[in-house]
C-alpha cells in the first residue's frame, strides 16, 4: 500500500513516500513561504523516484496547519485534487503533530505567528496526547511551560509512520478545510 504524505505549511515543505510502513523516500525543501513553486513537481519528483504514478497511490494524507496561509492551503489543495481525482481515500494529521512525529517525549512544536504568538501545541509523542492543545499563544509563555524537546518551522524531521499512525480520515475530501487557527490579515483588516 502507498501512501503519499505532504505538508507546506511551515518554512519545510514536506513530501514522503510511504509502502507497506517502509519509508521509501522523504524530501525537504526549506523555501520562504514559496513551495508554491515546488509542491506539484516534488510530488512528481518522489514518485518517478519509486517508478508509481499518482494512480497507482493508496492513499494521500496532507498537513492541515496551523501555520502559513498560502502554504497550508497548497498542500491541502494538491492532496484534495489527488484523492478527488484518483478516487483515493485522504487522511489529514495536524501539521504541527507533524513537525513533531520525529522526536521522543514531550515536545514543543511552535510555528511564528508573528507579535509574539506563536501556533504550538506541547505533545508527548510517546503518548500520542497533548499536553497543552493546539492553539495560538504568547511565544514567551509556551516557551516557559515544561517539555523535553523543541521544534520550530525551519528545523524538524517528521517521522512518517507516526504520521500514518496519527493520521484522521477526511469523509469528503473536496470539503476538507484547512486549520487556520486564526483570520487572515485581509479578514481582520475588514473588521476595522
């Protein structure tokens, strides 16, 4: 069974490719909120690798955010299109349960949300559980909580099986909603 993994919300974007729980391949490329120009011919790229094509994927599991607009959205949509259009199942996990799927114990994931926030969570990987939930908060104050490790959006390793693991079914995937955690600049700016 293939499973393809993507995730542009953050500085990473983050495309793997997954047989049978052996991870077959894993592709990092740190960009400035610009994977736009990257996403579709990474995915292309991971699977030429592995001689598949799109069709021949079991299923697609995409980060959801919280994290960059633009970058959450393009993960989300090109995973939408390969699920609606090959008739596949899609799986989303959250992008910061992502970011910290690579390390052991209680671990600080933390995205900038600029003056001062920051979207984090504090997860036992372990456990599978969150310590504090998903949310965005004072960067300050969730750095001054209790947790073994830290990963921030430009230097993490995702650990693809506890993805798959982790990973929620979508029940209709051309409804699937990104978790933007908060408005967008334009949205707020309409309220003043």
């Amino acid at each position: 069974m293939y499973s393809l993994i993507i995730d542009s919300a953050t500085k990473i974007l983050y495309v793997g490719l997954v047989k049978d729980n052996k991870v077959l391949g894993e592709i990092y490329v740190e960009g400035q909120h610009d994977h736009a120009k990257n996403i579709v011919a990474k995915v292309d790229e991971i699977l030429k690798a592995n001689n598949i094509e799109a069709f021949d994927l079991d299923e697609i599991v995409t980060g959801v955010g919280p994290g960059s607009y633009t970058g959450v959205r393009m993960a989300v949509s090109v995973a939408k299109m390969l699920a609606v259009f090959g008739k596949k199942p899609l799986y989303s996990i959250s992008t910061l349960k992502l970011m910290a799927s690579g390390t052991k114990g209680k671990v600080l994931a933390l995205i900038d949300a600029r003056r001062g926030n920051s979207f984090s969570c504090i997860l036992d990987t372990k456990k599978d559980e969150y310590i504090v939930k998903e949310g965005m908060y004072n960067t300050e104050e969730m750095l001054n909580k209790s947790y073994d490790l830290i990963v921030k959006e430009d230097n993490y390793k995702v650990d693809a099986l506890y993805v798959l693991n982790a990973k929620e079914r979508v029940e209709e995937a051309h409804l699937l909603v990104p978790n933007y955690l908060r408005e967008t600049e334009a949205e707020r700016n309409l309220h003043d």
